[in-house]
C-alpha cells in the first residue's frame, strides 16, 4: 500500500493511494497514519480490505491540497552517516567499521512539497537524497539482519537537509548541522514493506535547479537495511513509528570543487526514490 496524510500542516488526515492512482481517503477507517497503525494488524487489515472493496473509501481531489509527511507522531529519527562507499570516497573519509549515528528531531520533519528554510548565518546548506525506513514493529536485542527487516513496516523517500559549517565546523556533534526547521521533508508516501522486496536495489536521484546532482543505488550502502536494524536495536529500542534515514550517495555539494555549489533561497530541489515517490522544494530564507 501507498499511504499518506493530507491536509494543512497539524491537521492532516490519512489517506491512501489506489492501484489506479486514484488519492482516497481513510479518515472512515483509521484515525491516522502513525505508529500505533502499523504495530496493529487488524486496523492495516481493514485498511487492506477496504482499499480492495469497489467504493467503500471515497475519492479525494488532491487539486490544491496539501500533501504532509506520510507519518504522524514519530517517535524518534535515527540517522546513518557516510554509509554509502562512493559518498565516503567523494568527501575523504574513511569507511565506517559501524554505522555512524546521529538524530533529527521530529519536528524537523516536514512534507514533500513544504518550503525549505535556509539558516541564518547559513553558508553551507546541503542537500541529500536518502531511504528512509519506518518501523513497525518493536524492536530490541535482534541477532539477525533478517529479524531487522522484519521489523520494518515500510520505507519513505526523506531529505537529510544539512548545514555543513554547522555540523562540521563549530565544534560538539553533527546534530547541529542537522536540526535546523524543515530540515526532513518526508514523503510523499509511506510504501509498505510487502511492495518493496529488496530494499537493496533503489536508484535515488536528486536535481538543483533542473540539474542532475545525486544518482545512486541502495545497492552501494555500506551498511545495508536490514543489518541496520539489527545494529541500531543493541544500542536502543525501536517502536512502531519511528523513522531510520539510511544515508546518502555522492553527488552533495560537500564533495564537489570549490567553489562549491552550497544551496541559498530561491534554489529548487526535487529528488526521488524509485517506486517511493517525488519531492519538490523551493528554498528560502530563514
């Protein structure tokens, strides 16, 4: 299933789109699209039932409506860094022998079409196309990467928008470049872990103003999925609704020639992960 929530921003309401494309909504059925429905398996099988059932969930008409984050109430964002092998080598550094982590706050998390605030005092606003993976089911002391997937209730296209004077040069940890407002546009969809077989085999891409500047595969992460999982769950506890974004290819500007094309207002980024949907957005100032 693809499932999403629409609506202004605080008020939105679950929805789901159909095999023909056709955006409907699930206010009916559930209440919302957060933890507490993917860790239920009766309430995702109604959603399952009524999506299959010719007219039992209406049409909605998303001309001029707002599409938010795919997922209400986040627990917490677990974040990977340098864990792809070609966005390690662009930026010098040396392959990880475990996932470096870091958080983004939940209220960093913005839909796919919201405006991106560039910092004040910003000069080195990034971009990054990544997989995010949503949990679904609580998970603690795994042993397998095979048990992690398990684990996973579905994957999301995220923006792990970064400040790199931020987060690299003003001293403490990454988590400052890294929790600025609207710095985690997430969506559009929430694509359930059954339409998604091999969470290893996802282009990515990502443009700046029309241009090309990321083009990866989740096949190049160091570490992948369901290891991640696993790894993460020796360290903390993972709950339904929480969001894991699992790193970047090469392509950010961090890794390009000086003068490096950092972002500033008036920019526009759009990026995909193939089969999980498109962002777009305009950046301005703070």
């Amino acid at each position: 299933m693809k499932l999403l929530r629409v609506g202004t921003a605080g008020a939105e309401r679950p929805g789901l789109l159909d095999r023909d494309g056709t955006l409907r909504d699930l206010t009916g059925i559930v209440p919302d699209i957060d933890g507490d429905l993917l860790a239920d398996a009766s309430a995702l099988a109604r959603v399952r039932a009524a999506a299959d059932a010719p007219g039992v969930l209406p049409a909605l008409d998303p001309a001029g409506l707002r599409v938010g984050p795919p997922l209400g109430r986040i627990g917490k964002i677990v974040c990977i860094g340098l864990n792809y092998h070609d966005h390690a080598t662009e930026t010098g550094a040396a392959i990880p022998a475990e996932p470096i982590l870091f958080f983004k706050a939940p209220d960093t998390v913005v839909g796919p079409e919201d405006t991106v605030l560039v910092p004040r005092g910003s000069r080195k606003t990034d971009w990054e196309v990544e997989l995010a993976v949503v949990i679904g089911r609580t998970a603690r002391y795994l042993d397998s990467a095979e048990e992690g997937l398990a684990h996973v209730a579905g994957y999301a296209t995220a923006h792990d928008v970064s400040e790199r004077e931020f987060q690299i040069e003003r001293g403490g940890t990454w988590d400052k470049g890294k929790n600025c407002e609207t710095f985690n546009p997430l969506g559009p969809w929430l694509v359930t872990a059954d339409e998604v077989p091999d969470p290893q085999a996802l282009p990515l891409r990502l443009w700046v103003n029309g241009e090309l500047k990321q083009n990866g595969t989740t096949a190049d992460q160091i570490f992948p999925v369901g290891e991640v999982v696993r790894y993460l769950s020796h360290f903390m506890t993972l709950y339904p609704g929480d969001v894991i974004n699992t790193g970047t290819p090469a392509g950010v500007a961090m890794g390009q020639p000086d003068p490096k094309p950092y972002l500033k207002a008036g920019d526009v980024v759009e990026l995909e992960v193939e089969g999980l949907g498109r962002q777009r957005q305009e950046l301005k100032g703070a």
